[in-house]
C-alpha cells in the first residue's frame, strides 16, 4: 500500500499534523491536513481526508472517501466512512458511525452506539449558549434523507427515516419511529413505541398557546396528512389515522383533535376545517375552564 501522507508533530496539540504526499481528490501533494493521534486514525487507501483543525484521535477511525473538517472531532471507537462528511464543531465519540453520504456538522453530538447514514443531515445550530447541543446518542438511527437539526435530541432506540426531519428542541426516544415525510418541531417529546409517519406535522401551536408545554407520545400512531397542534402537555395511548389539519388540544390529561370529519364525543369535538386556526381563542378560554 502506498501512503498517501506522512506526519509531523503539531507543538500546539502533541498530536500529528497530516501533510499529503501525492494528488488525490481535491487534495494536492504538499497540502497539510488536519490532526490524528496515530496512522490507524486515517487510512491511506481510498480518498478520505482529514481537514484544517480538524481532530481524529483515540481509535477513532476515518476510511473509504469519507472526510472530517473545520474544528470537529472524532474520537473514542467512532467509524467514519463511506462518503460521510463530518465538519463544523461537530462531535462523533463513543462507538458512534457516520457513513454512506450522511453529513454531520454545525455544533451536533452523535455519540454510544448511534448511526448516521444513507443521505441523512445532522445539523446542530451554532453560536448557542453551553450545554445546548444537538444530540444522536444510544442506538439511535437516523437515515434516508432525514434531517434532524438545531438542538433536537434523538436517543435511545429511535429511528428517523426516509425524509423526516426532528427540529427545535424536540425530542425522540425509546423506539419511537419517525417516518416519511413526518416533521417533529419545536419542545414535542416522541417516545415509547410511538410512530408518526405519512406527512405529518407535529409542532408547537400559533399563537401563544404553546407555552403549555409539550406533548408526549406513548405508544401513539399517527399517520396520513395530519397536522397537529399542541396546547398542553398530554399522556396519549390512541391512534390519528386520516388527512385532515387538526389542533390537539388536552384537558386534564385527556385530548382533544379538533377536525371537521371526525364525529362529535367526549374527546373530538368538530370546527369547520377552514376555522381551526380561529378557534385557538376558543381552546385557550376551554383550558382556562377546565384546567
């Protein structure tokens, strides 16, 4: 195997600096490279390469054509391969993988046993106070053409596929699933054995009305072209399986879907399709009654 970089120690970090000894990809011969540990860090085969100040270290290991750039870090026993591309001031540790052409940049964390893969973007928000960072932890599975980004928060067993997106500070664990062209936005918690799927929108409500709190799936299925607003922080075991636009509403621990195609009871109570947003006053004085 013929190498394709040799190294020289870095004063600033101890660790080595990657300097290139012949062409390949949009790398040329003299260029100097990002920082590894040890050779085992990046391989010599393929086009993989590690960027500007950009550090692999541990046994952290970059291979195929895949890539590590700006400030990020890779390191413990994370795989980073295919076409992957990690950058920013992300951080991929632990036993985490990033591969396929997944992308995972901004201020994210993926890390446990977590995989990003297929054409799968992982973006965490820059230039946000200490502590707030996107995380893919656990045996987390993000994949497809998904994107979870901000300060979104993916843990246990759960798995956004296809083109799903998770955004804002919501979170989705246990084994929940998230799929389609499913969107999981603002504080919303997913979890359990809940999936959401088809081209579902679940997100905080217009108006000031989010301020509630969250609502918290527990072996909750929805599915079709529901869009769903939260108002209060509820416990949900039932199924939404239609196409229409709804505002969930939870009144002591109860909810209720506001919809016109969905007959009158104790839980669904019917409003003209068009009218959902204008009924938002009238949820907000029904909470203010019944809290």
């Amino acid at each position: 195997m013929k190498k394709k970089y040799r190294t020289e120690i870095d004063p600033e970090t101890g660790l080595l600096r990657i300097v290139a000894l012949r062409c390949f990809s949009n790398v040329m011969k003299g260029d100097f490279g990002g920082l590894i540990e040890k050779e085992d860090n990046l391989s010599h085969e393929g086009d993989c390469w590690i960027y500007g100040n950009a550090k692999v270290y541990g046994d952290a290991k970059v291979y195929d054509n895949a890539w590590v750039s700006g400030n990020a870090k890779v390191y413990g026993s994370a795989r980073i391969h295919g076409g992957a591309g990690v950058y920013g001031d992300a951080e991929v540790f632990e036993e985490a993988e990033v591969y396929e052409g997944a992308k995972v940049f901004g201020n994210a964390m993926v890390y446990g046993e977590a995989k990003v893969y297929g054409d799968a973007v992982v973006v965490g928000r820059c230039g946000i106070i200490a502590g707030e960072r996107l995380k893919i932890s656990g045996c987390a599975r993000i994949s497809g053409k998904a994107c979870v980004s901000d300060i979104a928060d993916v843990f246990g067993d759960a798995v956004i596929s296809d083109n799903a997106m998770i955004c804002g500070n919501a979170c989705v664990g246990g084994n929940a699933k998230i799929s389609g062209n499913a969107e999981v936005h603002g504080g919303f918690w997913v979890f359990g054995n809940a999936q959401v799927y088809g081209k579902v929108i679940v997100c905080n409500s217009k108006g000031n009305i989010g301020a509630y709190g969250n609502i918290n799936y527990a072996g909750f299925k929805i599915s079709g072209n529901v869009k769903l607003w939260s108002t209060k922080r509820s416990y949900i075991t039932t199924s939404i399986e239609n196409n229409k636009e709804y505002i969930m509403f939870a009144i002591k621990r109860k909810f209720r879907v506001f919809s016109s195609n969905l007959e009158d009871n104790e839980d669904f109570i019917p409003v003209a399709e068009e009218n959902y947003i204008k009924n938002i006053e009238t949820i907000r004085q029904l909470y203010e009654k019944e809290r």
